[in-house]
C-alpha cells in the first residue's frame, strides 16, 4: 500500500487528538532510526521533538528492542494482583534513581493516569479536598489531569473535578506581577501564593501540583527561590508537593529528574515517557516513605487492568540501561549547552524570538513581534494569529519534525543527538525564523 493510499485510509477511519478532523492532513511515516524519521517516500527528517517527548534513547535501540522480545517470549502479561521479575527489577531502579526517600513505585499506563492517582493519594492521605495548580501547565487529558491543566485544553473539559484551584507560577519573561528579574518574580509570585493560601485556608488544601520546569506551555523555568519556598510553604501547612516529571523526568532536562536542578524533594513524583523512551506505553506514580507508610495500613483503591504490565516493565529496564551505558543524561547537560548557545545565536540573529529558554535538551522559542516591548506575534491561543501551521510547512521542507504552537517553537530531540546533528537542526529552524520574522 503506497502513501496515498494509507492516508485515504486513516482519514475515513482514525481519530485524532486536539484538532477539528476536517483539518488533519499527516505524513505518512514508514520507519525510524536514531534520531531520523521516515516517510513513506523516503524523506527523512530529524525528529527534533524525540516523538512527543519521550523516544530518549533514539529510535530502533536494538539493546531494548531485543529485551522486549526476550521478555514477550516468557511472559507478556498478568493481571496486577501477582509480582513479576520486570515489575520488582524496575521499581528498585527507579528508587535508586529517585531523589530522597522517593522509593515506593505505583505502575500507570501514562502520565496522566499517574497525575489521577496522586490526586487520589494526596486526598486521602491528608483528609482535605482542595488541589492546587499552577497557570500555564499541562498535566494530562484525563479527567483530573485536565482540569489541573492550566491551559486552553482544560476549556471543553470544564466544570471538570471538584476542588481544583489555579494560582500564578514564576514566569520571568512574562511575569504576571509585572518583574523582568527573574528571583524578583520568583520572590513576588511566592508572595501572592502565600496570601492565596491564607484567604483560602491552608488546611483545605491537599496538594500542589507543579511541573518542575513547564513543558507545553513555554518551558518556564522556575527561579530557584520560589522553588524552595513552595517546599517551605507545602511543610508549614501539611500540603503534599507533587512534582509531575512526565515530560521533565529521565534526562529530558540534563539530571535524571527536572526536580534535581532545585535540591528539594517532593512528596510524591508523577512520570511517564521517557521511562520506556515510547517504545510501550508506561507511566508511574512514585511515594515518598511517609505516604508509604500511610497505605500500609489504609487501603489504596486504585487500580489499573495493565498496572505493571511485564512487558512494559522489562522495557523500562532496557531503558534505563542504555541511559546508563550510553551516558545520555550527561550527553542531555553537556550537549543541551551546546543548543542553548546556538539558540542564543538564533535570538540575537532574529527580530521575531523574544526569548530562547534551554534546560539539559529541552528548549523553547518565544517569538514576539516587538523585542523591546515583548508584544506577542501569535498570542496566546493564537488570538493574534496562527504562525505555527507555516512554521511547520517550512520545517518539514528543511527535513526537521518540530513542535509549535502559539508563539512557542519546542526542541527536544533524543538525548543521543550529537553537536553536528544539532547544527542541522539548527540550520532548518533559522529558515523558519526567516518567516516568523517576515510576519512582523
């Protein structure tokens, strides 16, 4: 079956996530390797967002290809009642390599199945309700993690679930209290936290949910200050931290976890894609030992048909190999410097990027159609107008997939990319520019 003829097909027949169908026109892929994706004709293009964030060791690893091959051959699946080597084996390396006393693994299918749970646990754990979010995040479609998502996609979902409050997080290029300082913004978007939490009653509150560094909403990066007081804050109050490291976790942001970057320890991390790199689907919600001790004698009513899925497992165990052998978390922090000077480049070179924002290989682009005033070019929602669908019809020309929205361009390629490859991308991501700015 040629391309023509397999899209012919997918559109009479598959949904796709977050578009009208009458809008979606795919490439039709045919293979990967490395960081390359394939279409049905042959092209390649580098896969300059690792998937959906989470292909981090690269496509086709033959070192996880032939585990889960070795694995299907003994055992693919049983129901989550019964301990099976894979699931044992991977939730001590997971504890291992969790910051602290993080060392008690709940297995999901996802992320946000993940975020559901600790909801869950935060609530019973603690006898109160209320959940705290931050604006500007995204934390999964599923019920719960939509309505925790401070974001446009949280909009068809409401009234959501009950209980859930947004508050404003640090944002130092666009800082809700007006700051251009980043500890300046850090240290006034605390203040109005804390006052938040006053008039709303501290020991309402369950949770704060946060992303360590924001992912689909601009990769903010959060100063170091308002971190530590939101630790501080959670500690005073009885109010469990859950830090969702779905996208951040597993080298994306140069450290194992995003969280490490701050030294402070959660009560609960919430993860997904890069434990498996996507070659099966897996997520995990991870306990502190205090939670741990909780539920030893209180019941924890989730569960999940594919909790623990064996399969997925011994692939999460291939994978966390290869991150060890190959050294793609310090590939991720050597290399992620090497993009972020580049994308400085890109931000000195181009009247239309406002800012660059990089952390390990995980960055973003914030374009803008005034530097000096940091006036929008898309706007958010693209309520000035939509740059994105051109963008990406120059990107695909150039041989590069990204991922854009509103005025954000995102880069987060597999963590094996090398400085050369980087260049390339590079190269095709300055073509685009050369149209965002034309647009000015």
């Amino acid at each position: 079956m040629n391309s023509k003829e397999l899209k012919k097909l997918d559109r009479q027949h598959v949904i796709y996530s977050w578009k009208a169908q009458g809008q979606v026109d795919p490439i039709v892929l045919d293979r990967a390797e490395g960081i390359y994706i394939y279409d049905m004709e042959g092209k390649r293009y580098i896969d300059g967002c690792a998937g959906l964030l989470n292909v981090n060791i690269g496509h086709k690893n033959r070192h996880v290809l032939e585990a889960m091959k070795a694995q299907m051959e003994k055992l693919s699946y049983v129901g989550p009642m019964f301990a099976t080597e894979p699931k044992a084996r991977l939730a001590a390396m997971i504890a291992e390599l969790t910051p602290a006393d993080l060392d008690y693994v709940f297995f999901t299918n996802a992320g946000a199945e993940a975020v559901e749970n600790a909801i869950k646990a935060a609530r019973w754990y603690t006898g109160r309700h209320k959940i705290y979010a931050r604006w500007r995040s995204y934390h999964g479609a599923t019920a719960g993690a939509i309505t925790l998502t401070g974001d446009p996609r949280r909009w068809p979902a409401e009234p959501g679930i009950p209980g859930v409050v947004h508050f404003f997080g640090p944002h130092p290029y666009r800082c809700p209290f007006g700051s251009q300082d980043s500890e300046e913004c850090g240290e006034k978007t605390l203040e109005v936290l804390k006052t938040q939490i006053m008039l709303d009653g501290p020991k309402t509150i369950a949770a704060i949910f946060m992303e360590p560094i924001v992912g689909t909403n601009g990769i903010i990066i959060p100063p170091q200050n308002f971190m530590t007081g939101l630790r501080q804050i959670c500690d005073e109050n009885g109010i469990m931290l859950v830090i969702d490291e779905t996208m951040a976790g597993w080298g994306r942001a140069g450290k194992w976890f995003g969280i490490e970057h701050y030294g402070i320890v959660p009560d609960i991390i919430t993860t997904a894609k890069g434990i498996t790199s996507g070659y099966i689907q897996l997520g995990a919600m991870i306990w502190s030992k205090k939670i741990w001790d909780y539920f030893y004698d209180h019941p924890f009513t989730g569960g999940l048909t594919y909790a623990g899925h064996a399969l997925a497992c011994a692939t999460g165990i291939a994978n966390i190999e290869v991150y060890k052998k190959d050294k793609l978390i310090e590939n991720s922090a050597k290399n992620g410097e090497y993009l972020n000077s580049r994308l400085q480049e890109l931000k000195e070179k181009h009247p239309s990027v406002g800012d660059a924002r990089c952390k390990g290989l995980w960055a973003c682009i914030e374009l803008t159609s005034d530097k000096k005033t940091r006036a929008p070019l898309a706007g958010f929602a693209d309520s000035v107008k939509n740059v994105s669908v051109g963008l990406t019809k120059i990107f695909y020309e150039h041989g590069l997939y990204l991922f854009s929205k509103w005025d954000y361009i995102f880069i987060s390629p597999p963590l094996i990319i090398t400085q050369e490859q980087i260049d390339d991308m590079i190269a095709a991501i300055d073509k685009g520019l050369e149209y965002t700015d034309s647009q000015i």
